[in-house]
C-alpha cells in the first residue's frame, strides 16, 4: 500500500504495483506465520508452561535446582503401586522420599 499509493516513485517507468516485487516479502511473512504458529502451537498443546503443579508445594523443591536432584513418579497408570515405588526409591538412600497430592 504505501510503495503504491503512499509514496509511489517511478523508477524507469515499471508498473507501480508489480507483483514480482512483493514476492520474496509474502514468502518470508508466510514462513515466519508458520514458525510462530508451530511454536505457539506446541507450547498451548503440551500444556506449557505450567505455573501450578502440586510438585511445586513439596518441601525443599527449591533446593533441586541449587545443591539435589528431584524425581517425579506420577501415579497415573493403572498398574502402578505406591509402596512398590517407594521401597524401590528407598533402596537408593535418598535424603527423602515423600508423597505429594494433588
């Protein structure tokens, strides 16, 4: 719009709205569309970034960034046993072992 009506400058009489021109700018704006969409579209569909997790009420959590580790084990499959886990975790002499709810 504004090379055209804007500000048109006729440079050795070519047409003032060539579509040659505007090619490599919709090329670029459509790959630039389609990375955004793919970014934000893989942030909204695995549920990032997630601000509230009840792992996060857990005592000493953030101690895991800093001087320990963290390992999560979450109880949504329906084979899963607590105290199986649990004594299995236990075996390693961990600083602490604990349930979190939800």
């Amino acid at each position: 719009y504004s090379a055209v009506i804007d500000y048109p400058i006729n440079a050795g009489g070519r047409p003032l709205h060539s579509w040659p021109a505007f090619i490599v700018l919709t090329f670029e704006l459509a790959i630039l569309g389609a990375a955004l969409a793919a970014f934000f579209g893989f942030i909204l569909l695995n549920g990032l970034p997630r601000l509230r997790h009840p792992v996060f009420n857990a005592p000493d959590f953030d101690l895991a960034s800093k001087s320990r580790f963290f390992i999560c084990i979450r109880s949504s499959d329906r084979r899963f046993d607590a105290q199986a886990a649990e004594r299995s975790l236990r075996e390693s002499q961990p600083v602490r072992v604990m349930r979190v709810e939800r």
